[in-house]
C-alpha cells in the first residue's frame, strides 16, 4: 500500500509539474486535478496488480475510481471539464497493464 501511495504521488506531481512547466495552463485547479487523475490511475494500478485481484475486481474498482473522479469534477469544476479527468486516468491505468503484459511475470511489482 505504501509504494502504491509512492506511485500515486509521484505521478500526480510529475503530471503537474510538466502541465505547469511546458503547458500554458489558465487554470491551475483544473491542472492538479488532472494531475490527481493521472497519480491516481499508476497508484491504483501497481495497487491492483496482485494475483489477490481477479480482473473483474481489477475492472470494477478502477471504475469506481473513474466514477468518484467525474462527481468530484462535476461538483467542482464542470462535467465537460471532469470528462478528460477519466481518459488520462484511463488511458495510464491500461498503459500500466500493457507494459506488465510484456513481461513474463505479467506483473510489473515483481
């Protein structure tokens, strides 16, 4: 759980940091939510990369997650804003299973 935290904020602040950095960014709230979202999506995902989980728990919580990060952009921002929140989420969580799958261990923890 610790790494996974460790993965989750290193994600979110190297996210924003290059947003903030090499992006003009208008909305700084707007940048460290995506940044949230995508810290979330590699902590989740080394999270969830155990033989523990089954692929459809793998599958429901990531969905839960997706769907706890448009509430909180639609309360906080706009649902139109909230939107790319879940495709960077989305597309890094699939990327971590991609890379694992190249390995012989399909694991990226070991």
């Amino acid at each position: 759980m610790q790494k996974a935290l460790i993965y989750f904020t290193l994600g979110t602040v190297v996210s924003f940091l290059i947003n903030y950095f090499f992006l003009s960014s208008e909305n700084i709230g707007l940048e460290f939510y995506y940044a949230i979202a995508f810290g979330a999506a590699w902590g989740i995902a080394y999270y969830l990369d155990t033989p523990n989980f089954t692929l459809a728990k793998k599958l429901g919580l990531s969905f839960v997650v997706m769907a706890i990060l448009v509430v909180a952009g639609t309360l906080i921002f706009k649902l139109e804003l909230a939107i790319p929140s879940i495709l960077k989420f989305s597309m890094v969580f699939v990327a971590y299973y991609v890379i694992a799958s190249f390995r012989a261990t399909k694991s990226l923890r070991k």
